[in-house]
C-alpha cells in the first residue's frame, strides 16, 4: 500500500478507473450489505460511493485517518446536504467536533474532554444498569417485544440526560430533539430545513435556560462541569455550549440507540454465541467489541482530501470527499484472521484497531459511554433472556439514515 503525494505519471485516476459502485443505503438487510463489502473489498482498495471514492480495507483506513493530507468532513458535508449558511442549522453544526479541524478543534476537544471524563462515565454505570433493568421488567413475562420500541429507543435518552443534567420531566422532548437534528447529519438534510430550525430553536432555548440555571446554581453534571472548564484563561461561550449539548444529545443517543438494536439482531441471528455468553458472562465486554464490529451503526468516516493523493495505485484529487469504509475495514480477513466470522470468544492480534468509533483526531470522544452503556445493557440482557431468537422480520431505518439501526425488532426467549 503506498500513501504518497501523487505525480500522476503511471497511475490512475479513481474517475478513470473501473471501479464498483457501492451504495450501501441501498441494501435490504446487513447481511446484503457486508456481502457486498467483501466482495468490492476483494476485487481492489477502492469502490466508487454517491459523492467519491470508498476505502474499503483495513489498512488503508487506518493510515488515511492519521494522514495528515486528511481532514474531517467540515461543513462540505452540510453544504453538499443542502444546509443553508444563514440557518441555526449550520451555525449549531459549525461548533459540533465532528465538523471542525485544527485550533479550534483541539480547543474545544481539550475544554469538553476536562468535562467528560471517565469517572463521570463510571459514576453513571449504577443508574445505567437499573435503566435497562426496568425495561426488561416491563417485558420479560410476555416472552416476546419488539426490541427496537421497546428497549433500545428509550434506554440511552434518559442516560445522556442523567449525565448533561437534563431533569427527567423532558425525556420525551428530548427524545423528539435527537431524532429531528439527527436528519441534520443526512445527505438529504436540506429537504428537512424547517424541521431542523423549528427544533434547535426549541433545543437552544431549552438549553440555555438550563445554563443559566447552573452559572447560579452549579450540580454535579456535564453541563455544570463544561462551564467550569477552562484552560489557560479559556472558557466555552454560550454559543458553544448549546452547540456541545447538541452534539452530546444525537452522539449520546441515536447511536447507542441503534447500536443495541444492531446487537441484539446479531445475537438473535447466532444462537449459539448467545448461549456462550450466558454460559461465560465474564465474555460480556468481548461480546460488545466484537458486536460493534460485526454490526456497527456506524458504517463510514467521511473525510476530505487537502491535497492529491494515492490509495491503492489510485489518484484521488484535493477536495474530495472519500469515505472511509470502517464496517468493510472491520471485516477485513487480511487484518482480522476469520472476520467473517462471528466469534465472542476471539482473541485479537496484535495491532488491530477496532474502527467502529473511528480514529486519529476525531476519535469518538464518547466511546467509553457507548462502551458502558451497551456492556450493562448486555448483561442485563443475556442474564434475564434465555434462548434468544428472531420472532419476525427485522426492518432497517429506511436510507438515508445517517445511523444504521433497526426500526423494528421482533425477538422472543425461552
């Protein structure tokens, strides 16, 4: 593999290319899509996406998110969404990690990470259990739910509530919030602009409503804690505040949401692992990893280039967007021995990078949250569900949801 500045002499431009064309939003189901991964990822390093390249092995996705020739997506992604640059929309979207490069990134990233820090995580982790515990209450006698509806929607809100410092009487607004601004993260965004505006008007002035409160009245919250943080005489300003609460509402929400539905459906679909893990659930944290990589709700990392460069005998020019194809990259066999399997009792080589969460400089800030809440949830689970199994057709959220996630579930036990 060679990641090199580009002279275009002897190599192919990826426009010029004969490559395959990879639409994963079109597929029906995840098993489709991942066979289709494997056998783009087969025949070469590169499909071609709806907006530009996909990079699809392991190796190169790893080195391209610490190439520096590399950046996050920024507000070309919202810009190529339709987002207005007059709107609250791209204002809010402009201060959110995921969009910013450089200083200010670094800025912001050291200011909140003062705030999010794994004893505040670890603190939650009592309440988290109890949260899905209730849930499983709720349904464990009938033998059968809808897992989607009723135990993976409403079991992380009222945890990134918990942790921001958002009182319980607003959960179903809150709700409502994360599933509106998370059509902002959509390639159709533009399409959805008053919803959008109406709904980070509504969330901007809920929110700071609530910073007010705690300049005069500080708790042992995020929120508390973000406008104590400061570094080297800087503190967050309002405007970043309520970009920051937005953010850690749809990351908090929406993808450990659809993440514990996508590993519910993989355990459904291998019985026998379920029932190792019932046998060993000291396994429980491997059993999240490996479910994470197996079927992950987020699929790909987009990125822009800064300059030309080369993937896999191909040129990519400057300002492009390329997708980093994590979920292809995590079955990858030339870096994963038996990728293609799924196995709760895999030991890892040396050197392999779980890409589900990203990497390099955008790494998800949120990880360890998403890693606790969805290890509780799945000992919570396997300790309570005997005989875990499909009870009907599981139905993806329709494309293009920027999430991949289950709309509807059906399961039984026992």
């Amino acid at each position: 593999m060679a990641l090199a500045t580009c002279q275009h002499d002897g190599v192919t431009l990826f426009t010029d290319a004969d490559l395959p064309i990879l639409l994963p939003g079109a597929s029906p189901d995840t098993a489709t899509k991942r066979a289709a991964f494997d056998g783009a990822r087969h025949t070469g390093p590169l499909a071609r996406g709806l907006f530009g390249p996909i990079a699809l092995r392991h190796a190169d996705v790893v080195e391209l998110l610490r190439d520096r020739r590399m950046r996050g997506p920024g507000m070309d992604f919202a810009r190529l969404s339709g987002v207005p640059e007059d709107s609250r929309t791209w204002a809010r979207m402009q201060q959110i990690l995921l969009f910013m490069e450089g200083d200010d990134h670094h800025r912001l990233r050291r200011l909140v990470a003062k705030a999010f820090t794994p004893g505040a995580v670890e603190a939650l982790r009592p309440f988290t259990r109890a949260t899905i515990a209730r849930l499983v209450d709720a349904v464990v006698d009938d033998g059968r739910c809808d897992a989607a509806t009723a135990l993976c929607d409403p079991y992380p809100v009222p945890i990134i509530c918990a942790l921001v410092g958002v009182d319980h009487e607003h959960l179903a607004d809150m709700t409502r919030w994360a599933s509106a601004i998370l059509l902002s993260l959509s390639p159709t965004a533009g399409q959805h602009m008053d919803q959008l505006e109406r709904v980070h008007a509504e969330l901007d002035e809920h929110v700071s409503r609530l910073i007010e409160q705690r300049r005069i009245e500080p708790r042992d919250d995020l929120l508390s804690r973000l406008i104590a943080a400061e570094e080297a005489g800087d503190r967050l300003s309002s405007s970043e505040l309520l970009s920051v609460v937005t953010m850690m509402l749809v990351a908090g929400t929406d993808t450990t949401r659809n993440q514990l539905s996508n590993m519910i459906h993989t355990f459904a679909e291998h019985p026998d692992q379920w029932e190792i893990l019932r046998e060993r659930p000291e396994l429980v944290a491997n059993a999240v990893e490996e479910a994470i990589r197996w079927e992950p709700a987020t699929e790909a990392l987009p990125r822009m280039t800064l300059e030309d460069i080369e993937i896999g005998g191909h040129v990519v020019p400057a300002n492009t967007l390329v997708l980093l194809m994590s979920m292809s990259a995590n079955h990858d066999e030339s870096a994963l021995p038996g990728a293609g399997s799924f196995d709760i009792t895999r030991e890892t080589p040396a050197g392999w990078h779980l890409l589900t969460f990203g990497g390099g400089v955008h790494y998800c800030l949120g990880a360890n949250l998403a890693r606790m809440e969805l290890v509780e949830a799945l000992a919570e689970l396997s300790s309570r569900l005997p005989s875990l199994r499909l009870d009907g057709d599981a139905v993806l959220h329709p494309p293009p949801a920027p999430i991949s996630g289950y709309r509807s579930l059906p399961i039984a036990w026992g």
